[in-house]
C-alpha cells in the first residue's frame, strides 16, 4: 500500500504504552467482530493462545527496553515466540518486505515485532485491522535507546 510508510510517520510518535492500549484495543474487536468469529474451538482456542502470547512479549519488551542489551533480549525472546508459532513465516516476510522500504530500523522493527505479527495471519481478521496493527506495533521501535539503535545499525 502506498500509504503505509506515511500513515507508520505519522503514528511513530506515540508513546509505547500507548501503542500498547491500542495494540490490545485492536485485539479485542478482533475477537469481538463477526470476521473474529470462529468456526470451531480448536481455532478459538489458538487465537487466545496468540493473544495472550503477543501480550506477553509486549509486557517483556517494556521491561527490555529500559536496560543495556536490550535488543538482545527482544530478539531471543522473539525467536522463542516465532518457534512456538510456526506457521506465520509468509505474513512476517510480508511486513519485513512492505516496512524495508524505509531503511534499516524499519527491517529491525520487523524483526523484532515478529511475534507479535504472528497474530496477523490468522485468517479471519480484516485487512484493515491487520494495517492497523502493522502499524501500532512497529511504533515501539522509537522506545529503543539511542545507543542500542547505534549499534544496531553498524
């Protein structure tokens, strides 16, 4: 979409925990709205898995973020995320191909968002809300400390 990257400027300054309520916000009418709606328990059951996974990485991102080596962190937890969610690899390349356009922190975000965008490929959600919540979770990369990011982009 063309107007990802302008829509992502506009949304990168609000603050993480902010972007956190509005993350959990966007979940909730997932669940809530008819496209949430499942068409078995096995499947409602793995959504609430997703969620409840995606809001604690987020949790553990916050604390993270306040310490020296966090970005270290926030991947191993990130690969620990994507090896319990297997099959979310083909939404994740997207994002990564769709947030690379703006530079190396934007491949940085995906990487570490991955988990999170696992929720996204579940298949009933609407494409709106899944641009809505590309965004929102990319925002949390402005809460990285200026010296972690130095070195994430040597």
């Amino acid at each position: 979409m063309d107007d990802t990257n302008e829509t992502y400027s506009k949304l990168r300054h609000i603050p993480f925990s902010q972007a956190i309520d509005a993350i959990t916000k966007q979940l909730r009418k997932l669940n809530d709205s008819d496209c949430g709606q499942f068409e078995n328990r096995e499947k409602a059951a793995g959504e609430a898995v997703a969620d409840r996974q995606m809001r604690t990485v987020l949790a553990k991102m916050g604390e993270y973020r306040k310490q020296k080596g966090a970005l270290e962190q926030m991947l191993a937890l990130a690969r620990e995320a994507m090896d319990k969610m297997k099959d979310s690899h083909k939404s994740v390349q997207n994002i990564e191909d769709r947030m690379a356009t703006g530079g190396s922190t934007d491949t940085v975000v995906a990487k570490i968002m991955q988990p999170m965008l696992n929720v996204l490929s579940i298949p009933t959600a609407r494409d709106c809300d899944k641009q809505r919540l590309i965004l929102l979770t990319a925002l949390s990369v402005n809460e990285i400390p200026h010296d972690i990011m130095c070195d994430i982009e040597q």
